[in-house]
C-alpha cells in the first residue's frame, strides 16, 4: 500500500470516528472541501502545514495521524 493511500484511510477513519463529514472537517480546517476528498482517496498528499490544519478539527495530535499510518501500511 502507498503511503498516500494508507493516510487517505487514516484520515477517513479519524474523521468518522469524530462525526465529522468531509464538508464539515473542510470548514473548520479551513480548506476546500474536495481536497478533503482528494486526500482520503490518496490521489493528493498533504504537506505539514496542512497535517497540523486536519489535526486539529478532529483532535488528534498530527504524530498521532502519523503513527496511525505508520502503522497501517506495516499491516499491509
């Protein structure tokens, strides 16, 4: 699995588990909503910047988001 992948799935479970929709983590992220979209699909990766700009939305600590990753693609 590519990394991009893996973080696209992280973050749509992080999300759901917050009871978030992609509109709603989009706006108070203060992003576009179909980037949101882009990320969780894997086709866009995000940059630090934008890693600290999810996080907090959903309430997680951006390492955590990294962790969770790591994580995944180590179970394949």
């Amino acid at each position: 699995m590519e990394p991009a992948v893996a973080f696209g799935l992280v973050l749509r479970e992080a999300r759901k588990s917050a009871g978030l929709t992609q509109e709603q983590l989009a706006l108070t992220a203060e992003i576009e909503r179909n980037y949101v979209s882009l990320i969780e699909r894997g086709i866009n990766q995000p940059t630090i910047k934008m890693l600290f700009k999810l996080a907090g939305p959903l309430g997680i600590p951006p390492h955590v988001l990294v962790e969770m990753t790591e994580r995944k693609l180590d179970a394949g």
